[in-house]
C-alpha cells in the first residue's frame, strides 16, 4: 500500500549488523547451547546499593511522581559540574553548560538533530559507535568517515588523524561543520593524551568547527592511565562540547542517565530541542544519579577493577589458545584483530564461525564501520570463569 510514500531518513539507516550474530545467538541458545556472550557493551554487574537505595527513598515522596525537568534538576546539574571541577578542575555553570540526557546515545542523538541543517557534514572516525556516525545522516546530513589509525601500543596516531582532518577540509564544499572524538575509543580501545586535544582544539579554530567528544569509558582505565576530557584545554568551551553517561562507570545501563556540558551554543540548542520532546527523566533516578556522583567513588575502582581482571584473564587464556590480542589501556573491550588463517573470511563470517563452532559470541567489525572488517570487538561482560572457558572453546576450535 501507498508505495510512492517513502520514508527516506529510515532508508538511508544501513541495516544493524549486529542483528545478523543476535539473531544467530538466541537460536543457538533456543538449541540447548551454552553461548558466552561477549558480544554487547551492556555492564553485568549490579549497581552500587548506596544509589539504589536513594532511588527507593526518592521514590517513595509522591512530590517527585510529576513531571520532571527536561534539562535535568538543578541539583544533579550542579553535581555534575562539581564532579568536572574535582576531576578535571574545569569550571562549568550549570545553568548554561550542562544538561542532563537519558543516556549519552539520547543526548548525542539529539544534539547532532539539534544543530545539523540538511546538507551540513561530520567528520566522524572509521570504525566509531554506530550512533556518531547514523545520528548525522538521521538528521540529514552527511558524514566524512576518516580511518582511525592506531599506533602499536594501541594510542591514536594523531598525526595521521589530525593530517586525515585537514584532508577533508582541503578537499569538500561546503566544508564541514562537526568533528566526532570519542577516546577511550570504542570499538578499538584506543587512548589518547591530553596533548591530543590542544592540538584538535587549534584545528577547530582555524578550520571552524565544533567538536563533540564522548568520554563513556572515562573511568574504566587500567594501569594508571588517566582518561583526559577535552575541556582541560583553555578556550575549549569555545568549541567543544563533551558527552559523558553513567551507564559504564556505575553499573546504571538501563537506568539511562548521561549528560553533555561545553559550549554553551550546543549546550542551549540541545535544551531547546528537548523541552519540545520530552519532559526530563523520572525524578528520582536524578536524585539517585546525583548521590551517584557526589557519594563515594570507591565502587567506581572496584568496577573498574573487574574490568581490568578479566581484561588480564581475557589476553592471557586467549594469548595461550593461539589468539594474541593487544592488552588495553581502557575501555570495557579488547579489539582483537582476526586469526590470520580466517581474516579473509571478514568479520562477520568470522563473528558467525566463532558463535556456531566455539560457542562464543563477538561483535563483528564491520558493524562499527569499513575499517573494521579485519577485527571484532570482544566485551568483558562475562565473569573470568566464563572467559577462560570462552579460551579453551576457542582454542580447540582453532586447532581445527
Ligand atoms: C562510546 C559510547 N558512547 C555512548 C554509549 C551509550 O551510553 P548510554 O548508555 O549513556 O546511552 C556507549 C554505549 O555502549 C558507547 O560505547
């Protein structure tokens, strides 16, 4: 019926990738299978008891039962901002560089539908988080994917990535207007240090364009590694704006609370185009996100601890069953680059091979875009048991 009705936007989507291995694993799993699934960055552990326990006490005052504040309650704004003076000594006012969003994917989402006009183009790195690069094309604009290059210790090579930037720059009218950073990077794991950003932060005034940098995996760092925000660099606020989520750090993935702070221009457009569509998230899970990132932050180590354990158990069964892969600095992932002998299978061939004979579920690289297609990206979402069982299933599986 009604053919010649298109729904363009929803075309231009390119199918999820993801699904195909999915779609796989619950008929394994429907089989009588055992599958370990470390396919999806969705945290397994529960979240801190002491902001659980805020959300029932919040809860049960019928006063926060209304509709909430789209722009996130004065209180948890102003959490938010102290939390950025303690960690990265960065001043934000909370009134016009903060707003709260339900979840960073919503929050980035909207901001990308806020500012793009139809026809305006990202720069967004190759292979990314879905959701940088479809959020431009959703709200009609268009992206320039640039490769990101990895030095071998698993650091973004920020000469190739800031000559890549200038590149696109030479080379396209009308010249873009968006760059998209997200370091620790998901899916490759990659960092960055603090002197990376001074150098984009320039980039940005000379070429004229505003940064968006998603900081998810902030404080899941392993070895001493401090995660930089971009807005320890002076005068970035005049560029930039950084998005964060709750999700990773506290084990809150399905409570949806994230938040995007920076310039005050992207800050304001943000607002504006949530008051028209929504009215704030449920009152007290704000309250709760508040006690969140105000309380103490020793439950921040431990699940950042769990992390690096499996991490440690992950490289070393794997290593021992034939499967070397780079030891991360960040990040709840290893991005492991395909055993030789199937790397012209690709990655979702290979996603599927490993599922159907090993018994162990990953998210292909091509899922987070062309220049994945030689790795997959295996999430530390099962305990270290499951995980060295994951290694013995594979290895007999490569010695095949
Ligand atoms: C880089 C990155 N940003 C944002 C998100 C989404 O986080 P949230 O749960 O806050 O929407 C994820 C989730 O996997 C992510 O990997």
């Amino acid at each position: 019926m009604f053919d010649e009705i298109q729904f363009e936007k929803i075309a231009r989507l390119p199918k999820y990738v993801f699904a195909a291995v999915n779609d796989l694993k619950m008929g394994e799993r429907h089989a009588g299978k055992d599958i370990i699934d470390l396919s999806m960055g969705n945290p397994d552990g529960d979240t801190p008891q002491h902001i659980v326990d805020k959300l029932i006490d919040s809860i049960k005052k019928s006063k926060t039962h209304r509709y909430s504040s789209s722009q996130g309650i004065t209180k948890l704004r102003v959490a938010i901002c102290d939390w950025y003076k303690r960690k990265y000594n960065v001043d934000l006012d909370p009134n016009t560089e903060a707003v709260v969003t339900m979840g960073s994917k919503e929050g980035f989402a909207n901001l990308v539908q806020a500012i793009t006009n139809r026809g305006d183009s990202a720069i967004v790195p190759d292979p990314c988080y879905p959701i940088h690069s479809q959020a431009f094309l959703l709200a009609g604009g268009n992206v320039h994917g640039i490769k990101l290059e990895l030095n071998e210790d698993y650091t973004l090579n920020e000469d190739v990535f800031l000559a890549n930037i200038e590149q696109v720059f030479r080379e396209s009218t009308p010249a873009p207007k968006f760059v998209v950073v997200n370091f620790p990077n998901n899916p490759t794991t990659a960092t960055v240090g603090l002197g990376f950003y001074k150098k984009l932060v320039d980039l940005a005034k000379k070429e004229r364009f505003y940064i968006i940098s998603d900081i998810a995996y902030a404080e899941i760092a392993f070895d001493g590694y401090k995660t930089p925000s971009i807005l320890e660099i002076e005068g970035a606020k005049d560029v930039a704006v950084e998005t964060y989520t709750l999700s990773k750090t506290y084990n809150m993935a399905g409570w949806r609370v994230g938040f995007v702070v920076g310039n005050p221009k992207l800050v304001s457009a943000l607002k504006k185009i949530k008051s028209w569509l929504d009215y704030g998230m449920f009152t007290p899970i704000q309250v709760a996100a508040t006690i969140a990132l105000n309380g103490d932050q020793t439950c921040v180590r431990e699940i950042s601890d769990t992390y690096e354990k499996r991490r440690d158990a992950l490289i070393e069964s794997f290593g021992n069953a034939g499967w070397e892969i780079y030891k991360p600095r960040a990040s709840m992932f290893v991005w492991a680059k395909i055993p030789e002998k199937f790397r012209d299978l690709g990655s979702l061939e290979f996603s599927k091979k490993l599922l159907l004979e090993a018994n162990v579920a990953v998210s292909p690289g091509i899922g987070f875009g062309v220049y994945g297609d030689d790795s997959v990206r295996i999430a530390l979402i099962e305990n270290e048991k499951r995980i060295r069982q994951a290694a013995k299933n594979i290895k007999t599986f490569l010695k095949k």
